[in-house]
C-alpha cells in the first residue's frame, strides 16, 4: 500500500477462531496489574492450545520438499493405449500439482544433500484424482515391499545415538545386491541434482494401461525436463549447503514468481501386454530399465508449473498423494512394489492428516464424490439424508460395475509362498548398472561416481563392510570400478 493507502485503510478485528471478537493482540487477562493469568482468558487458551498442536507428523520420508500447481496438456493422441478421459484429445488441460522432496532428509535438511529426489503429481481429472507417484530415478532400491521399511529405517537414524550412519546404509545395500543399479545412480552426480527444475522425473514401477476396445499395455512415465539435466558435482552441493539449505525450494519458487515457468515432456515406455511373459528379464522389477532400443519413448504430453502455493502447509505439507489413486483406464501391474505402495501410501496420509484427508482443499477431487464412507476426525463434507449403507431402497449411490471395471490381469495361481519374482533369462541385479557405468556414463561422471563412493565409505565404515561392498558389489558392477574404490580404499587386494 501506499502512503495515503496506509492512513486511510482500517485492518479487520482480530476474532476468535469461532469469529467472537477480542479485545487485545498484547495483553493477557490478569486479576490487576502483577496478578496471575486468569484460566477466563479464552483468546489466550485457545491461542496457546493452537500453538501447539500446529504441526502435524511429519512423513516417515520424502519429508522435506516443495511444489507448485500447474497444468498437463496431452500433444499426442494416445487413445491407442488408455482410455483415460484425461489423456483422451491432443490439446486436452489438466489442472495438477506437483510436489519434489528428498526421500531419508528431514525437514531442515540441505536440499542439496545426495539424495534421491521424490517427484509426485496429482491429476485432478474429471474421473477424479490420478496420483502418479514416482522418483528421479528410473529405478529403485529393493524389488519387494517386504524390505522396503528396511530400507527407509537403514537411511535414517540409529535408535541409540540418534546419528545418521553410512554404515547402516553400506551394510544394507551391500546385503542387498538388488540395491546395485540405483546406487549407482544416487553416488553419480545425478544424486545432486542441481535444481528440481533440472532433472526427470520416472514412475520408475510398471503400470497397466487399457484402451477403450480393452486391449492392455505395460507402461512406464518418463518426464523429461525441458529445461535440461544439470547436475552438481559433490563439492559444490556441499557448499550450497553451507550457503543455502533450502536451495531447491527456493529456486522453483522463484523460477515461478519470475514467470519462468518450468516444464516437462511426458513419454511413455509401452510393452504389449503378451510381451511380458517372454522379456528376457522380469519387466515388473522395478531395480531394472526397459532399454529404449526394445521400447522406445512415446511422446504423450507436457507438464507445465506456472503457480506458487497461496499457503505452503495447506498445500503443500497436507497434499497426500494414494499410489491407489488410478482412473479408469489406468491401472496397476504385478510389480510388487506398486501392489505394497498402493497400501502404505493412502495409510500414511490417514495417520498423518486423518481419514478424511481427502476433504482437504489441496486433496479434493475435481468432481463429486459418492460413497458410503461416514463420520471420522475433521469430516465436513456430507450427504444430508442419504442412505450410509448399501445396498438400499433409498437411491443412494451404485457402483457401475459394466462401465467401469477394475483394470487386472490374469493371475495363474499357485501354490502360496513367500518367493521371489519368477526368474527370467536375464534377470541379474549388476548387468544393468555395470553398462550404466561402461556405455552411459562419460569418463567425468564415472570419475565423480568412483569419487563419491569412496568418500562415502570413508565415513565411518566398518572395515569388513568396505571389504563386502568392494568384493560383492562393485567389482560385479565392474571389475575396473570395483579395483579403482579398492585402491583408494586401501584394499586393493579385495577386488580381485
């Protein structure tokens, strides 16, 4: 406001949260002057008792992070693969948002520490919200959702001292070689990505996509940046850490306030549905990629961000994204992460923000929602006289069990077991990193990656653990990376 603005402008009372109006913004109700505080005091109890109950729990990970809401409009016609109403005419908008975080960093954490970048978007889209909740990377540590807590526990911090410990994540990984090719990736310098608006974003899990004639496809979502890829090397994310821990939040809302609206292009990878059966290894194994030479990029869409958030905890903290989140047409696959997630997910979000999170603003769905889901903390939303049951005579809502069916596949049953996927030809977990290391990467980054991990199994590492992580994983990966961390390890006779 300006100066004559200011003189005239009259600020609203302050109320009480019920709109009862209060009679200071200083001063506690006391008996006299050097009296106590009187329990009378509504505005000061309720003030106080707010004040404390402000934060809700944080999320087990992908704590920290930032977003913004933008849009998704389709540019191909992929009507031959999904019948997503969504997806169904080039020029086609959808209002989203979109959420990036690290995945073991804490609130208060460097943005800029190496870490895998979760990268989230929610479709509000006329059959409701589609969830596509994915990461930076196209693949993932563990291929079963039984040691996917494991996993997250390894990367955070030990139950005595209440430090982070490299050598709770090398014990973990190294006892997992399924870890392999992601943790190529997170020592790369793609572990320090120089901005959320520079890097891909992957569903990196395989998806079932059904057309309008039924026929079905496998499918993996590739966001592609059009801004670039830039990565940091280590040196300089760790001197942004002492310069600015929220470097990544604050650039995407910048980039934004400036009109520098950030983009993606959305392709698919897409298998025919029979295909699966015979791939040379399990395309349902989330810690592999599908090579681009057997299914090429299809170009689908662009994802552009062009709004901040008005409040960042309503919309950003409360967001709560449901891998369970699909639209007709949109389904999952026999990935077994995607199967455990499509649980965890939704449970997560009820603990954090109660069971009717979805009646948050941020989390609401486009269109009206009809169910028979009653009652709970925070519920505002509501059917009046509607019937709570069904079925029942009193027309309440029904489920259109020929119009829309659950997207699925045929399961030959067997006998009940806790197993691993079944084996392909070529399912092995070094294959796919030793030729990210070999054929992808340039000398710098295979320099940088040899780097990072010795740097990293400097940091107080057990001795026999260096041992493992150079004898059973590195030098599977490669033979020569696995003798380069030897040496500069100080065990060079180890990866031989």
């Amino acid at each position: 406001m300006n100066e004559e603005q200011q003189a005239s402008y009259q600020p609203p009372s302050t109320t009480r949260d019920a709109g009862t109006p209060v009679s200071s913004d200083e001063y506690s109700l006391t008996a006299g002057p050097g009296g106590p505080n009187l329990l009378q005091d509504t505005y000061l109890i309720d003030k106080l008792a707010h004040f404390v109950r402000e934060r809700v729990p944080d999320r087990v990970y992908h704590v920290k992070g930032g977003g913004a809401f933008g849009y998704f409009e389709v540019t191909d016609d992929v009507t031959p693969w999904t019948k997503a109403a969504f997806l169904s005419q080039v020029g086609k908008r959808t209002p989203l948002i979109a959420r990036f975080s690290t995945v073991a960093g804490e609130e208060g954490y460097a943005d800029t520490d190496r870490d895998v970048r979760g990268f989230a978007v929610k479709f509000y889209t006329e059959d409701g919200n589609y969830d596509m909740v994915g990461n930076n990377t196209p693949v993932f540590f563990v291929r079963d959702p039984m040691k996917f807590p494991d996993f997250i526990h390894s990367q955070e911090r030990l139950p005595d001292s209440g430090l982070r410990s490299n050598n709770m994540q090398w014990d973990f990984w190294t006892l997992s070689p399924e870890s392999a090719h992601q943790v190529t990736v997170l020592m790369s310098d793609r572990g320090t990505p120089r901005s959320w608006r520079h890097m891909h974003g992957f569903s990196s899990d395989t998806y079932l996509w059904e057309n309008a004639a039924g026929e079905k496809f496998w499918v993996k979502y590739h966001f592609r940046t059009e801004q670039g890829i830039q990565n940091m090397t280590d040196a300089e994310a760790r001197a942004m850490r002492a310069e600015d821990l929220d470097y990544h939040r604050r650039d995407l809302w910048n980039a934004i306030a400036r009109g520098d609206q950030p983009s993606w292009r959305l392709e698919m990878q897409i298998m025919p549905f029979a295909e699966a059966a015979s791939y040379r290894f399990n395309p349902f194994d989330v810690t592999k990629v599908w090579p681009h030479r057997d299914y090429p990029l299809i170009p689908v869409g662009r994802m552009v961000l062009d709004r901040n958030p008005e409040n960042f905890f309503a919309q950003i903290m409360q967001v709560g994204f449901d891998v369970a989140n699909m639209v007709p047409g949109i389904g999952p696959s026999p990935d077994k992460m995607v199967l455990g997630r499509m649980f965890a997910y939704g449970d997560s979000n009820r603990y954090r923000t109660g069971p009717n999170y979805e009646q948050l603003p941020v989390n609401q769905p486009a269109g009206e929602v009809h169910n028979y889901n009653k009652d709970g903390p925070m519920r505002f939303r509501h059917h009046g006289n509607q019937p709570v049951y069904a079925p029942n005579s009193y027309g309440g809502p029904r489920a259109a069990s020929q119009r829309y069916r659950d997207a699925g596949w045929l399961v030959e049953a067997g006998e009940i077991a806790r197993t691993a996927y079944e084996a392909h030809r070529d399912d092995d977990d070094f294959s796919q990193p030793g030729t990210l290391y070999r054929q992808v990467m340039t000398q710098t980054d295979r320099d940088h990656l040899a780097g990072n991990i010795v740097w990293h199994l400097s940091q107080g590492v057990e001795r026999f653990i260096q041992e493992r992580a150079v004898r059973d994983y590195w030098a599977k990966v490669d033979p020569d990376l696995g003798t380069r961390i030897a040496h500069d390890l100080g065990l060079l006779a180890q990866a031989r």
